[in-house]
C-alpha cells in the first residue's frame, strides 16, 4: 500500500485525472465521502488532517462535484464508489 498522498502526483487538470485520483485514494484504504457542510469530496481523515484540502477541492472542482446529487452522477459516469 503506498502513502495516500502519492494518489495526487498525476491528477491533472480533467475529470479523467480527477477520477484516478479518487480510486488511487479508495486502494489505498481512504474514505472518500461527500461533505453536506462544505458543499464538495472530503478524505475522512481531514477530521484531523487537512493537508489534502486542496486537493480534495481541485478534485470537486474538476468532477463539478458541489452537491450529493452531482457526486451521485459522477459516480455512475467513472465508478467512483466501486472499491
């Protein structure tokens, strides 16, 4: 298993990278989950680390992810939840 921040080193500026990213992550044990309050993707762990804030919201950004609907169909267009 290799350190969850690596999954960032290719994410690119498209949904296809953004995508990658976001299986790269669920390998490698992170919980990826929709955040109500802030509107985008979270890892679980930024309860107490926040150091992939900006990653996490590049992500949303690139997957147009701003509501549970929005991830919803991202999901059915690049499997997002399939690990």
């Amino acid at each position: 298993m290799r350190n969850y921040r690596e999954c960032f080193e290719n994410l690119e500026n498209d949904e296809e990278s953004a995508a990658e990213c976001i299986h790269c992550l669920k390998k490698n044990g992170e919980q990826v989950l929709f955040s109500d309050s802030k509107g985008r993707l979270v890892l679980g762990r930024e309860n107490y680390d926040d150091s992939a804030e900006e990653f996490m919201k590049k992500i949303s950004t690139l997957l147009e992810i701003r509501s549970r609907e929005d991830y919803e169909k991202a999901d059915l267009k690049f499997n997002l939840t399939m690990y």
